[in-house]
C-alpha cells in the first residue's frame, strides 16, 4: 500500500496551510525548442509557480485556442513526443526534487505508447500526474487505476454545462485537483464571468474536498486573483504560451519571468 503523499498533495497542503492560492503554470514541452525547455520550467518555479503543467504537443488539440494550438505545432516542428517530454520531466527533477509536474496532453500517444508503459514511465520519469483532455470519464476507469497504483494523480476537467450527476462521477475518480474550466469555448477565450464561477465552484464543493483551480481566460494577475478566490488556485496558460512563441531563446525566460510574478503578487496580495 502506498502511504506517501503524492507532491500535488504535498504542494496544496502547504499552500492550504500559508493561506495561500495555487498558480498553476502551463507550457508545451518542445515549444522554443527542446533544449530551453527545462529552462523554462525553472523559471517558472522561481518567478512564483506552484505546479507544472507540462503540454504534450498533439496534432489535433481540440481543446485549445489558437494560441496554444500554435505553440503545439512549434513543438512538434522540433520532433517533440510523448517520450521526450518524460525525457525533460526526469532532466528538471536532477534540480528540482519538489514542484509537481503534470502531464496534460490528448489521449492518442498514451494509447499508441501503451496505458501500463506510460504509467511506468511517467513514474520513472518523476512526474506527479496526467491530464487527458479527451478521455471521457466512462473510459478512464483503466488508466486510472494504472496511476493510483503508482501513487500518480489522475487531474479531470468539469465545464459550467457539466451536470451534477457527471461532477459526482469525475470528482469520484479525480485526485489532486479539480481543473474548473471557467467557460464555454477554448483556452485563451474571454468574457469571464465571475458569478458563474462562484456558483459552479459552490456547486463542485459538494462533491468533493479536492483542491479546486481554475483556468481558460486567465490574462494576468487581476483575473488570476478574481477567478481564484472562491477556489484553491487559477491556471495560466495561452499568455505564457505566447510570450514563448513571440519571444527569441534568451528573452522567453525573462517574459514568462514578468508574467508570472505579477500573477504571483496579485495572488499573494
């Protein structure tokens, strides 16, 4: 029986413990080439990110707005795959043995790779956790037992259309944390609307004592604070995925450096 608690657990205990809201940070492994990668996620870390999400670029992201579609076709333009992204969790932990790191990606090169040998890998590796974007909940039932044996948490997304009966279902095989996707459309939209989320956070809470984060149409640290304030934490992604793309190598660091730490102040604020 496993009895450690996995760092996503860790990481929200402590943060729960410090008052404190989660930044959940998102980049598409390969994105500015393989070789900044790493770089990136530490400077992630160090500019204030509590968690990692690290994008498994796919050629059909259906989940994603034009922004972070494009930085999945940068990635894939460098030859990234599933493996070479378990190749950079295991690079960033030879420095840092502590920040989560998720994988978030679609489910074709889980299933090409096989479910059992990506559960070891991403064990292997050091990685905390996956999001599958497109495994429904009626079809996660393996995988997720394959995680759960490894002590890796499996993370799901619920919408403001999904039902109670389907928050009962996902929250029942989610761990970690609860990814509440503030609104109808895809990552980067606009238009959040604050009372919907309040009223679908309360509504999620009744089901489930996980952390709960909040993403899509987060900007920067005014909508970072406002969505997670009824929540655990926001999660941030096309604006860091655009400062990647709009940046060369050396500038990248330094943008997503700004960008997170004006979120983190807000947060902390």
């Amino acid at each position: 029986m496993v009895t450690e608690a996995n760092r996503i657990d860790r990481r929200f205990a402590k943060l729960r413990s410090e008052g404190r809201k989660a930044l959940v940070t998102y980049i598409v492994a390969g994105d500015g080439g393989l070789e900044n990668t790493v770089a990136l996620m530490h400077q992630l870390v160090a500019s204030g990110s509590d968690l990692i999400e690290l994008g498994v670029p796919f050629s059909d992201p259906m989940a994603e707005g034009p922004v972070i579609q494009k930085g999945h076709e940068r990635a894939l333009e460098q030859k990234t795959s599933l493996r070479k992204c378990l190749a950079l969790v295991k690079e960033f932990r030879e420095k840092d043995t502590e920040t989560p790191v998720i994988l978030m990606g679609y489910a074709n090169p889980i299933v090409r790779m096989g479910t059992e040998a990506f559960a070891d890998a991403l064990k292997e590796a050091g990685g905390d956790g996956a999001l599958t974007v497109d495994i429904p909940a009626e079809e996660a039932g393996p995988l997720n037992e394959l995680l759960k044996a490894r002590n890796l948490c499996n993370i799901f997304l619920l919408t403001p259309t999904t039902s109670d009966e389907r928050i009962a279902e996902i929250t029942r095989l989610a761990s970690g944390f609860v990814y509440y996707v503030s609104l109808k459309g895809v990552t980067g939209a606009g238009h959040l609307d604050l009372d919907s989320v309040r009223a679908n956070l309360a509504r999620i809470r009744r089901h489930t004592d996980l952390p709960l984060c909040v993403g899509f149409g987060i900007k920067d640290g005014a909508s970072a604070k406002a969505v997670s304030a009824d929540g655990d934490g926001a999660v941030v992604g096309s604006v860091l995925v655009s400062a990647v793309g709009e940046s060369a190598d050396a500038a990248a660091k330094d943008r997503l450096g700004a960008l997170v730490s004006e979120m983190r102040a807000a947060l902390d604020a």
